[in-house]
C-alpha cells in the first residue's frame, strides 16, 4: 500500500468516535480521585484485565494514560495507532475507572528528530541527542508542527468517551535551557518591545562594562558566552515565558476539541534535589497555570526515616496557591519508588492523607507497574516487575476503601491562612547568579525551604504569594526570603501592605538589586530602608561569627553589617570586630511592622525568631505544644465543616490533646471534644470533623 494512501486511512480512522455517551461522566466523578498513571503499552505480555481486576480491588478511581508513548500513537509520519489507547478507554469505561489522557509531545518520535534535526534543541553545552525525554525545543516549528497534529488527533480521537474525564498536557514542562537561533531571535524581540532604545537597555543592564556594550540590534551576541547577569537573567525570564506560552497554546488546542465537563491540567515539577526540593527555577507556576482549569503537581520526597512530610505540604501549599487557593491535583508521587523510599507500614497511608490535607483533590501515583527496561526499571510503582500485591498494594487498597467512604466528607478543603511566603522567580534567578562569594552552591531554595519548614513544624499554614499577587491584605504575617531582585513598584506593594497593619519578616539580601539585577547605587536594603529602620553598606562571610547570648551555629553564610535609625535592635553579633552592628532589627511603619534578619540563621534560630513574628502578628495556629512531628493542617470542607487532619511523622505512638471544638474522629467514628487524649499511632494520622 503507497505511504499516501496509508496515511489518509490512518487519519480518517481516527474521526471515529468509539461509543459512549458523555451524559454517563457522573459515574467517573468520585469526591476525591484515586489514580494510578498506566501504560499498558510498556507491559510484557497481555494482563490489562488483571490490571482492571487490581485496581478495583484497590480502590483506584482514575488512572492517567498517553502522556509517554507519542513514538507508539504514531509509529510513522501521519500515521496514528490509538489502539493500546482504545483498550485502555474501553477496559476502565467497562470498570467505571476515570481516564486522563496526557498529551504525549514530552518525549518526541525518533522519526520527528531524524526527519528534523533542529528539532532536538540547542542547548549551552551543545545540541541535544537523541534519546532522553525532553529534548527537544518546545518553540521549533517543525515540533509544534507536529505536536499540534497529534495532540487534535489523539484528544478528537478520544474527547466523547465517557470514561474521558480531563487532559493533562505535556508532562513537567521546561525550557529545557534552549538557546537555539529562533529562540534567542525571539528574546531579542522581546527585549526591542521592553526598551525604548538600545541606550536604555545598556545603561539598565550595565553592558559598558568589558565593552559589552551592543550598539545595532545586529550586533546583538549568542546568549552561550553572556557572562552579564542582567542579560542572562532576563534570559532566563524569557525561558521562563517561554514555558508559559508552550503551555497556554496547547490548553488552547485542546479546549477547543474536548467537552465543556472535561478539566485541562498539567503536572508542575519543583526544584530537584534528589526529590522535589523548592520553587522551580525554569517555569512561573503561577504565569503558567493560568491556562489550566485544575493546576497539578508531582511531588516526591524522602521516605523511610527521613520521612518529614514538608516536600508534600510545601509543594501542595504551591500548588494551591497557583490557582488563588483552588484545590488541585497531585498527579505523580512515589508508591515504592527508588529503593531508598520503600514505605515502612503506615506510611503510604499517611502520605495520602497529608496531601489531602494541603488540598488536593487527587492523589495519584507513578505509577502503576513496575517497567522491565529503560531508565526508570528501578523506580517501582505500586506493583513491583512481578505484578503481585504487595504490602504497599495492600496498603494502598486500604486508602481505596477509606477514601470511598470518607470522600464525601474530605472533598472541597478551603483554607484561610494568615500568613504567607513572598517567593520570586526572577529573584531566585538573579540570586543565584551571585549566591555567596565565588565558590557557593547555596542557592536560593536553600535559604527559603528553611523559612517554611520552621512555619510547617510549629504547624503554621501558609500560602504562598508572589509579585502577581496585588491583594496581600488578608494575611496578618508575611515572610519574604532573600528578595535580591524586585521592581521599586513591588517594594512599594510590600511596603503598602505593612504601613496598612500588616506584618513582614524581611530576611538578608532583600531589595539589594532592581528588577534588571542592577544593583541599587544607595544603602542597602534599598527601597526598603525607611520600613526596615536600618541601612547598611557592608557585609561579609561570617567566621567564627554567633549572636550575642546564641549559639555557635546561629550565623551562616552570610551577614550584613546593620546600622539601626528608627529600628529596635533584636539581636547583635558576638564576634570582636563586628559586635557593634545589628543581626535582627525591628521598626515600626505605618500600622505593621518589619522584622529584618540581616544574616543566615541556623534552623532553631529560624524558628524562635518566626515563632515571635507569628505571635507579634497574631496568627492564630494550633496549641503551641503540637510542633512536629505532630502536624496539624486545618480547613472547611466542601459541605461547611471545619476539619482537622493530625498527622504523626514518627515512628513511635503518640497521645495528644485534641485542641479543637468537639466532633467526630472519621476514621474510627469517634466521638471526640476539646481536651480529649487522641492516640496517634506510629506513622499514623487521625481526622476530626467538627
């Protein structure tokens, strides 16, 4: 048969609806979704009628499907196979298990990046080969070519199948640090739109210096060799919008072929250290989730003894915060996964509950069954190679049941928290280009996660804001770590928001440079100065540095030799050359009131100078006796009633005085009232609807 002829059946096959009717998607739509992401393609032999059997005995609600395979939905140019996909719909629609078709353009058909090159991106260290996922370059024209034709084909193909609840596009989508021609042609647009004249854009990035100056637009150098952080940052932003643009344009291909009653999402990744760590430096969460119906996140942790569960609220606290405290999905964590996160007993359980517990509305895990080949043969699912149940399965099909019964009362968690933490793309960015002297690798995220994690064990909540946010009123306390870059019109919001009655933790490096990472030319900490009540013109790696009347471990890093005008003096270093300078001050403005941390505390530092910003500002939280490894996370549910998840992140039992109004313990069907000893098993976790 000519190739033609082929591809004209091929595509017409696909037009085809299978059958079904979407007035059925009700019986798809539980309270709270229970997945699993499913490739049937990868399995060694045919048992997807076992798999369906297992996972209703499980419990599972949804599973996610597509999203890998773009090489195995279209084996050649134009020509489609949507029959693993078919079986699938088919398979779980018989089960009355929810599916989510992820739009496969992640990981690119080896056909695609032989027919076009220039489809595997241009990176710093040079072109991209063929062969790991996510590389390609997400603005080439031949990819979005391409993309789009697939994603119309196979989401046309699928859109009317009840089964078919929702589409998640793409897949932890970056930029991949692309630097290809048009890519950087493109940057070169956008800064002609942002500046009036190439003059101004000099004189804003400093380019005079080592004659980098760029005098016709023709002129303009690869990006690869810019060693001016104004550039490269603005780059780095540009990357950024990037990422946004890529996904708005298929959420824009995709909502216009799916049903009205079918959600878009798409699963965010965090910073990386072995585990979901902090904000993603490639990707504007909050800009990019815009074009969502329901934001999504992957979020894997430490497990085992290192379990903490602060990877799981901070992510699932970002994520919410993505969508103006809209819950949100949890589309990939860890069931078995590396060998170093096999969960003790109890600990699925209690990952599951904590991510219900920030809000999500999802909890599903990557993924199903273990793969036999490739990269990721030992990062296991919920099934091991064998495809036996196991004691996670076992566990997870305990969840399955709880959640079956309890949804009802679990879903539509709102929460209103007091206070906030003030994070920042471009901040981190420009951060991170100059870290602590020459040879640092403290980054941005390292001075932030401790920030949060202090507010998670003495179980405060909190959102977080950055500069889109204008309405910063409803929080009594914001902490902003580390600020190094930020417009004088967002020093002016946070300043606005404390001279009104709020209440700010400023921390070291804040303020220092403006949003083009030039350094302000006045005493630091710029703009800020007059609400910090200090200014300072100094500073220094600290050695052999602690606070007056502290500890050894108190100052890290980095210290700023303050001078207090109208600000109280906290705290003072002990150190024979700098012991007449302020650490910590604390200055009056307006109403609210700034406390300003001028060097990098040790963790316990961290938590008394926050527990007293908390009570200054009158964030109400739980009895101060619940720290961790207790954690309390709190909210109103879906039918008006306040609900309190108790979460033991440790390995012994644990009896605790229950500190809210009287109601009934769900998982047991106690009744329970204030003041009552509630027993907390070893990694275990109780739920007080009042």
């Amino acid at each position: 048969m000519p190739p033609r002829q082929l591809v004209v059946i091929a595509c017409a096959a696909i037009i085809l609806p299978l059958c079904g009717n979407a007035a059925q998607t009700s019986r798809f739509t539980p309270p709270i979704h229970y997945g699993v992401a499913y490739y049937e393609e990868y399995e060694p032999h045919d048992r997807l009628d076992a798999d369906v059997q297992m996972m209703k005995s499980a419990g599972i609600t949804v599973v996610r499907i597509g999203e890998s395979t773009w090489g195995t939905l279209e084996p050649r140019d134009g020509v489609f196979d949507f029959s693993h996909i078919d079986r699938v719909i088919r398979a779980m629609d018989k089960a009355g298990i929810a599916v989510i078709v992820g739009t496969p353009t992640y990981a690119i058909p080896t056909w695609l990046a032989r027919k076009y090159p220039d489809v595997l991106a241009v990176t710093p260290a040079g072109q991209n080969r063929y062969g790991p996922r996510q590389n390609m370059d997400i603005a080439n024209p031949h990819f979005r070519l391409h993309a789009e034709r697939v994603i119309r084909q196979l989401v046309g193909h699928v859109k009317d199948q009840p089964a078919v609840i929702g589409f998640q596009i793409d897949n932890e989508t970056k930029s991949y640090h692309v630097t290809s021609a048009g890519v950087q042609s493109g940057f070169i647009d956008a800064l002609k739109k942002k500046f009036a004249s190439l003059d101004a854009l000099n004189l804003a990035f400093g380019l005079d210096y080592w004659s980098n100056r760029i005098n016709r637009w023709e002129d303009f150098p690869p990006i690869e060799g810019a060693v001016n952080a104004s550039l490269t940052s603005a780059f780095a932003e540009y990357q950024r919008e990037l990422v946004a643009e890529y996904l708005g344009w298929q959420a824009g291909i995709v909502r216009e072929i799916k049903r009205p009653d079918q959600f878009i999402t798409q699963n965010f990744d965090l910073d990386w250290r072995g585990y979901s760590y902090g904000i993603q430096p490639e990707v504007d969460h909050f800009a990019a989730a815009r074009a969502l119906d329901i934001a999504g996140i992957d979020i894997y942790h430490p497990g085992q003894d290192l379990l903490t569960g602060i990877e799981i609220a901070f992510g699932g606290d970002l994520a919410r915060s993505m969508r103006e405290g809209k819950n949100y999905f949890l589309i990939e964590t860890q069931a078995q996964g590396f060998p170093e996160w096999t969960p003790y007993p109890g600990q699925l359980r209690l990952q599951a509950y904590s991510h219900l517990a920030s809000g999500a509305e999802m909890v599903s895990y990557w993924h199903w069954a273990t793969t036999h080949n490739s990269v990721e043969t030992y990062w296991r699912g919920l099934l091991s190679q064998d495809y036996a149940p196991n004691a996670t399965y076992r566990e997870a099909a305990q969840i399955g049941t709880e959640l079956k019964r309890l949804g009802p009362a679990l879903t539509g968690l709102q929460k209103k928290n007091q206070a906030a933490v003030y994070f920042s793309n471009r901040a981190l960015t420009g951060f991170n280009a100059f870290k602590f002297g020459w040879t640092s690798r403290i980054t941005y995220n390292d001075v932030l996660r401790p920030f949060y994690d202090a507010l998670y064990r003495a179980n405060v909540e909190v959102d977080f804001v950055d500069p889109s946010v204008k309405d910063l009123a409803r929080y009594k306390l914001i902490v902003v770590p580390a600020l190094y870059s930020a417009s004088d019109d967002e020093i002016t919001v946070l300043k606005a928001y404390v001279n009104r009655g709020g209440h700010m933790v400023l921390t070291f490096k804040s303020g220092f440079s403006d949003e083009n990472l030039k350094v302000r030319s006045v005493s630091q900490p710029g703009g800020f100065a007059d609400a910090v009540g200090a200014t300072y013109t100094q500073f220094a790696i600290p050695e052999n540095v602690s606070i007056k009347g502290g500890g050894k471990d108190d100052v890290r890093w980095w210290m700023e030799l303050l001078k207090p005008t109208t600000a109280t003096v906290v705290a003072s270093y002990d150190h024979p050359a700098w012991g007449e300078y302020a650490a910590v001050t604390r200055n009056r403005y307006g109403k609210g009131e700034v406390t300003y941390i001028g060097f990098m505390p040790g963790d316990a530092l961290i938590g008394k100078l926050l527990a007293e910003a908390v009570d200054r500002a009158g964030v109400t939280h739980p009895d101060a006796g619940l720290r961790f490894p207790i954690v309390v996370r709190s909210g109103v549910t879906g039918r008006g009633k306040a609900i309190h998840y108790l979460l033991n992140y440790s390995a012994a039992s644990r009896n605790v005085a229950y500190p809210f109004g009287a109601g009934t313990e769900l998982l047991t069907g106690r009744a329970i009232k204030r003041g009552d000893s509630l027993e907390l098993a070893r990694w275990g976790v109780a739920i007080v609807e009042e």
